[in-house]
C-alpha cells in the first residue's frame, strides 16, 4: 500500500532552472545570484524592507536573539507550545527561557498569560530581553494583541512564522509585525530549500547586523580580521535555487493546505468533542498542517495513530510543549485563565497528513480511516 506521508517537498518544476544555472556557473558556495533573488523575492512576498537567507530557521531564530544583544543572564519569552527549535536559540546565548501558556482558539501564546508574566517581571525588575511569539502549524496567534503587549513594556517581539509563510492578518504576513520575522525552508515545510531559513524585517539595519555576524563577524578589511565570535549561518546558492522555483507557487501551496483542511473539517463534522485551531477575525491561515483534536485523551490517540499507521498513514501527536520536555522543566511557566492549555492540547492533539499534492482519493482514505479508527475507540470504551 503507497504510504500517505505528513508533509513532503512538492516541486514545482521551476527550481530545475536555477539549480542547473547555479551549477552551470559554478556558485555553488553559499551567497551567489539565486541567494540575492530569492532574499530579494521574499522581500517582495513578505512586505519587508530587508531579509537574510540563512542555513536554517533554527540560525536565523540565533541571530535575532544575538543581533538583539541577549546573553547570559537574560530572559526571553517563549511559546511552550512548539518544536524545540524555537526554544533551543535561547541557550544558545546563554540566557533563560520562560514559557508562556497557548490560548484555546488559536493554541498559540495567550495574551493573558503574556501579560501575567510581563507584569511580574516589571515587579522584579527582570523584564525580558525577548518574546517569540508561534505560529502553529501555521495558524495566526493574536499577534496584534501580543506585539502591543511587547511594545507597552519596550520589549522586542522575535515573529517564529518557520510554519506559516503565507499566512496573514488583514492581508500582512506573519513575521512582520515583530522586530524580526523568521521562516523556514526545511524539507517538510510548505515550500522547502532543501533546508534553509530566512530572517526578515524592517529594520535595515538590524539585518546589516545579522548578515555579519552571520559571516563569521569579519571585518571589512583586506585580511581576516574578527573582534567578536560569529557564525557560519548563510544559504547555498543551490539551495536558493530551489527556493526561487518553490516561492513562484506558494500561493497554489498555500491554497492547496487550505482546501485539504476544509475537506477534513466537512468529513469529521459529526465527530464529537474533536477541536481544531481556530483562525482569528482578518487572518488567512496557510493550514500548514492540519491538527485537532480526538475524544478520550493520549490513549485513544495513540491507538488511532498506530491504526493509521497500519494503513501506512503517517500522522503523529501535536508539538510536546517545553515545560514538558526534559531539558526545560527547570525553567518558569506561565499560565492565562486557563489552567495549562499547552498540555491538554499535547495529550488530544494529532496531526493529519496535509501534503499540498495529496489526492482526493488519498485524503479520503485517511478520512476514512480516522472515523473508523475513533468509532472503534468509542465502541471499545463502551465495552469496558
């Protein structure tokens, strides 16, 4: 049976031009002709006024906490809800990272408990050196609710929009209504590089900052000159030319994810106490993946998993949030009105496949397979 996979790259077609054109002319180190068209056509995309294409989101979340001044000792805010490449940048510059709680509706960060938190940090004294503010799985958090926050108390806004490049709010791109926006290119995301990442904003000057320390921090003389530590975070002029082909139809990607969410939203309208994100008033959502959540908690999910798997129907649990992993349980976390949200929707949550080139036939096999697999769930728990 053919696998039905989560998410994979969907060329276009198009990349093969700038690729062979990168080969044909030998740049294939990073920078090059595909790198500078593909910042510049992101500028275009995203309505930014200066970008950097980087080795990966993961560099670019590093340089903004860096090109910010955040270091050892500091506190940044960040989203508990979310892969662990949000997070890990942090300790990259030493600081601390504080959780915030997710909100029910969109299942990103509450603006309640941003406020909470802000306000006892302002008690302190402590207030932090960054918030980064998710996406989810490409759903619009509250963002105009959570950057007037930041700006209320000075504090930087640092946009993870690595899931959902195309989505927006009264027609503006996630990732810019921070002081940096970041998107990524990984091989699972709605268009891909390969790997690779981008760092957007609308501070020119900012991103002359990052591009430097994003080339080792050499000074502009003629020998190798460095009077601080930098990184080697730039993008090959190959991959650029993979994400020049895949930003030409980003907008049929976007509207591809969207009509495969409508379709599970139709299929599973009979399914009771199942919840997906929800999309604020004014937002497109590029439903990057698709997620809701089942009845009967971890257990029944799980099962449902395996079933599916069976059917060789990837699928797999929403994000396990920070204050849950291991690594960070020693650090603050921070709740709204609502008591732990992030981790209900980690123990319901599943993740549907949502690859823009899955077909009808292939979605409804899943969809299929779902109400079977949690009709199962139901009628073994009336047995019990």
């Amino acid at each position: 049976m053919k696998n039905i996979p989560l998410s994979i790259p969907h060329l276009s077609g198009h990349e093969i031009k700038y690729v062979t054109e990168a080969l044909e002319t030998n740049w294939v180190a990073p920078l090059g002709p595909n790198v500078e068209a593909f910042e510049a056509g992101m500028r275009v995309y995203s309505g930014t006024q200066a970008t950097l294409a980087t080795s990966s989101g993961t560099a670019a979340i590093h340089l903004a906490l860096s090109t910010l001044g955040v270091t050892a000792g500091d506190d940044v805010f960040c989203q508990s809800l979310t892969f662990i490449a949000s997070t890990n940048p942090i300790r990259y510059v030493g600081a601390r990272p504080v959780l915030i709680d997710s909100e029910s509706d969109t299942w990103n960060m509450s603006p309640t408990a941003l406020r909470r938190a802000m306000i006892q940090a302002a008690t302190r004294g402590r207030l932090p050196k960054a918030v980064i503010v998710v996406h989810l799985y490409g759903v619009v958090a509250k963002i105009e609710e959570l950057a007037a926050i930041c700006e209320e108390y000075d504090v930087p806004l640092i946009e993870d929009a690595a899931e959902s490049l195309g989505s927006t709010v009264n027609g503006r791109m996630t990732g810019t209504f921070g002081t940096f926006g970041v998107y990524s290119f990984n091989g699972n995301k709605i268009i891909t590089t390969s790997g690779g990442g981008m760092l957007v904003s609308n501070d020119v000057g900012l991103i002359e900052r990052a591009f430097y320390l994003a080339t080792q921090a050499r000074q502009p003389v003629l020998h190798y000159e460095h009077t601080e530590v930098g990184f080697n975070y730039r993008m090959s002029n190959v991959c650029a030319g993979i994400g020049r082909g895949q930003l030409e139809v980003i907008e049929d990607r976007v509207e591809a994810r969207r009509t495969i969410f409508q379709r599970y939203v139709r299929a599973f309208e009979t399914i009771d106490a199942h919840h997906y994100q929800q999309e604020i008033s004014g937002s497109r959502a590029n439903r990057w993946l698709t997620a809701m959540t089942v009845p009967g908690g971890t257990e029944q999910r799980d099962l449902l998993i395996q079933q599916l798997q069976q059917k060789n129907i990837e699928s797999r649990p929403v994000w396990k949030p920070m204050h849950l992993q291991p690594v960070y349980r020693d650090v603050p976390y921070i709740m709204g009105e609502e008591q732990d949200v992030s981790r209900r929707l980690f123990e319901e949550g599943i993740c549907l496949p949502s690859a823009s080139q899955m077909t009808f036939t292939e979605q409804a096999l899943v969809i299929r397979s779902v109400r079977q697999g949690l009709v199962a769930d139901v009628r073994r728990n009336v047995q019990l």
